[in-house]
C-alpha cells in the first residue's frame, strides 16, 4: 500500500513540471497564403500557393510561446493566369525544379500588444534563408460546432524583398516591385 501511494505521489509529483505541449495543424479550406507585387507602379496583382502545410507547437493557451514551421509547394503557386503561373514557375523566378519547396521555421515571437505578435524566423526561398520579421495576430480559438475541434485562427502579414531571395532579378523594381505584400490567414486544428 505504502508502495502504492509513493508511485502516485511521484507521478503526481513528475506531471506537475511537465509542460503540456499542443500540436495544431492548418485546416487547408479556411487557410490560404497569399502574396500582392505591384505591377508597372500602377496595379497591384495577387496570387496564392494553394499547397502548403503549417504546424503550430505552443504550451500555452495564448500562443505567447508558440512555434511556427511552413512548408509550401512552389509549383502551387496561382495568380489566376496560367502563362504568369508557368513563367513565376521557370528559373526567372522561383525555378522549381530546381527548388520545390518555400519553408519557413519560427527563431522568435514577441508580444507586440493584446493578440499581437513579432513573429521572426528564417525564410527559405529560391534556394537562399534570410531571418525576416512579420506582424502575427491571434484571433482566438473556438470549438467549431461542426467537428468539436478546438480551432485557433491566426493573420499574418509582412514584407519581403524579392532581391534579398534572387526571385525575378531580370525583372527592375519599376516593371514589378522589389517589395512583396505577404498575407496569410488560418484556421489551425488542434491535434
């Protein structure tokens, strides 16, 4: 009996310093990532990747110590027309057989207000990491009335430069811009 007690009072003792962490995956049809160049300094054109995967790993319940890893097909990429997708596919831009993955993998998040976030981390494009640094928004979790799963919303948004990734270097700032909006929205499934 005494044996007994000592075993509880040791797992009780052991799960108390044990952080709970939580895995929570994209839901594909309520995320996308998206992207906005300006074209000729006159109109802005905006695409997609319509293939990728976020997995977000987070012990708290706020996401304050939350870690975000990205993987993107970049043959997905979309822009509604198929000669700027296969020419944005070719090795004037994102050359995908050579490089058929975008990643990206969270170094830091910061609290940057209620629900906002810094969030950094090493961007790979094209072959090249460079650390950049975006605005995160928590939007909340609920529990979706459809499929009882707890579901996290999040908003990303930020600038690259397609220069600092080698993307579309025969391609001067006046005919498509350097500057590359970045917009992801998400809906994120707890595991």
């Amino acid at each position: 009996m005494k044996k007994t007690a000592l075993i509880i009072i040791a797992f009780i003792a052991l799960t108390g310093f044990t952080k709970f962490v939580s895995t929570w995956e994209n839901d594909d049809p309520h995320s996308q990532l998206g992207f906005t160049v300006t074209h000729l300094g006159i109109s802005d054109v905006s695409g997609t990747f319509n293939d990728f995967d976020v997995k977000i790993t987070s012990s708290k319940p706020d996401f304050s110590d939350a870690k975000f890893e990205l993987t993107a097909k970049a043959s997905s990429i979309d822009t509604r027309v198929e000669a700027r997708n296969n020419h944005l596919k070719s090795a004037d831009f994102f050359d995908v057989e050579k490089y058929p993955e975008l990643t990206f993998k969270s170094t830091s998040l910061k609290k940057d207000g209620t629900n906002k976030y810094k969030l950094t981390g090493d961007l790979t494009l094209h072959g090249i990491t460079k650390s950049v640094t975006m605005d995160l928004k928590y939007r909340g979790t609920v529990v979706n009335q459809m499929t009882k799963a707890n579901t996290a919303g999040f908003q990303l948004e930020g600038v690259i430069k397609r220069s600092d990734f080698n993307l579309g270097a025969g391609f001067p700032a006046p005919m498509i811009s350097d500057e590359v909006q970045i917009k992801a929205d998400g809906e994120f499934i707890q595991k």
